[in-house]
C-alpha cells in the first residue's frame, strides 16, 4: 500500500510537469497578447509597448521565460498577476473557498440525488418509479448547466421582479447568507453531475442485486433495506465513486460558467478572466492548481476502492 502510494506520488510530478509545459506554449498562442491588450485603449508609442513588454519579462525567449516561471514556482512563488499586479498566490487563496465550497456541495448534491434515485430504480424496476426515474436522469443529461443558471436568474426577475441574491458573502462572514446565495448554482451543477450517475448507480445495483450474496443475505433473513444498504450498495458504488472522482475536472468547467452568471468571486470567474486578458501568470498557476486537483482526486479514489471492496489489492 505504501509503496503504491509512493509511486503515485512521484508519478504526480511528471503529470504537473507536461501540464505546466502544454500551459504555458498554448496561452502564447493565443491571438493577442498581454501587452498589446492592456494598451488597446492608450495612445501608446513602440518604445511604451517595448517597455511594458520587457517589465512584464515578455521580450525574452518563451524557453527562458518558461525555466524563469519554474524556478519561482520551485520556490513557491507563481508569479504576480499581469492585470491586478497582485500575487496569484495571494488571488488564489480568496478563490479558493468560493469554488471548493460550490464544488463540494454539487458533489454532494449529485452523489445524494443519483444514489437515491438510482437504488429506487433499480428495486422498483420496470415499474413507474423506474421509469420516472430514467427519464429524469436522461433530462438532467440533456439540460446545458448555463441554459439552466441563465432561465433561474431571468425568468423570476421577469415574472415575479425577483431574482437570487449575488453579492456574494463568505461563509466566516455570514454564513446564512453564503449558503443563500451558493445554493442555487450548487444544485444546478449537481443536478448536472448527477444524470449520468443516477443511470451508473441503477445498472451497477441492478447486476449486484442478481449476484449470489445477495440471496444469501436476504435467505439469512435480512430485510431488504439492510441488504440494499450493507451489501448491495457497498459493491454497486465503486464504478460510480470512479465517475464521480473523473467529475472533479468537469467542476471546472461548470464553475467557470456559473461562477460567472451568479457573480461569485472564485476560481472559474478568474480564469475567464485572465484568459480575456492574457493573463499569462494566472492562466499558468490556475491550471496548474486544476491539475493537481484532478490527480490528487483520482489518488483518493484508487485507495477507497481498498475500503468498499477488501478485495482490491495494492501491489
């Protein structure tokens, strides 16, 4: 176990390594860039160009400018935004609760609705219940997440002159009102998550349910609830608990649209952003840290398998 875990480990720092490399090319292949976008609305001369260029540490070879950002990184140090001049380090430590509370929460929200759904359909088969149940988790599938946060926040404001709140609150600040506020566009996102589960979760009971354990169990007299709950479920969810660890990097897209539609000062609203305004610094650490979140889940999610099934073994 402890040797898998150290592999993994060290396997995570040729991963960020590509990623930091594919990052840095590709934002410089952009159309545009920071300088020529921050002095789009001045009357600037070449040699005002020319300054801000070498300031900004862009007139050097990108090979250079790429050792140069690794060797602070290294060092802790991502750099200073090209637009609020500010550590990204310092932006990233405000951002990072916005969009790890809305994360978690659609997480939670996405497992809770697609478990549920998905063990009703799966007892209640071929009846109403399942039905209804597919039908639903196909809408969810079909439904865009910016459709959906776009009608919430226009169509109350049209019909009824009421629309959710968007000045955002932080949690240690006032938590009633963060969670009035995050709520919203936490279920929209769950809600999309949890399709695709809720159809994993009801195909994967359904096989489990058939196996010979399960007889057994409920021949022993077990009821059916404690049969669903302590046996089925336990087997049925390690393909769902790997879906849902790989739904870690479709957060960042969701969070990027309706961070922005809801007004919420985090990480997705940053990253849109920066990539406006060519903000090279920002781009480079955002992704960076998205990366390092995407592995470190997908870590997580190969050692519970160890626990739900004993089975597993790390060799």
């Amino acid at each position: 176990m402890s040797r898998y875990l150290i592999r993994r480990l060290v396997l995570l720092v040729p991963t960020l390594l590509g990623v930091s490399i594919v990052v840095f090319v590709l934002v410089r292949l952009l159309p545009g860039d920071a300088v020529s976008l921050q002095l789009q609305d001045a009357k600037a001369t070449a040699a005002d160009e020319a300054a801000l260029r070498a300031q900004l540490g862009l007139d050097r070879p990108v090979v250079l400018q790429y050792f140069d950002w690794l060797g602070n990184l290294l060092r802790g140090d991502l750099g200073h935004s090209f637009r609020s001049h500010q550590p990204i380090t310092t932006e990233l430590a405000n951002r990072i609760p916005v969009t790890a509370e809305l994360g978690v929460l659609a997480l939670i929200i996405a497992a809770f609705l697609a478990t549920i759904v998905g063990i009703i359909s799966a007892v209640r088969q071929d009846t109403w219940a399942d039905y209804t149940g597919r039908s639903v988790a196909i809408g969810l599938l079909a439904i865009p997440g910016f459709w959906l946060g776009t009608l919430v926040v226009t169509l109350p404001s049209v019909w009824w002159h009421w629309t959710p709140p968007l000045q955002y609150a932080r949690l240690t600040v006032d938590p009633i009102k963060n969670l009035s506020i995050v709520i919203v566009p936490a279920v929209i996102l769950g809600l999309g998550l949890s399709g695709g589960l809720m159809r994993l979760i009801r195909t994967q009971m359904l096989e489990v349910l058939r196996q010979d354990f399960i007889r057994t169990a409920t021949a022993k007299g077990l009821t059916e609830n404690a049969t669903i709950v302590r046996h089925a479920l336990k087997n049925a969810f390690i393909p769902a608990l790997t879906v849902l660890g790989l739904q870690v990097a479709l957060l960042v897209s969701g969070t990027v649209v309706l961070e922005s539609i809801f007004v919420l000062p985090g990480m997705g609203r940053y990253l849109l952003e920066a990539v406006q305004s060519r903000d090279y610094p920002a781009i480079q650490g955002l992704n960076l840290l998205f990366a390092t979140v995407i592995v470190l889940t997908n870590l997580v999610v190969d050692l519970l398998y160890g626990w739900l099934d004993p089975r597993v073994r790390y060799t």
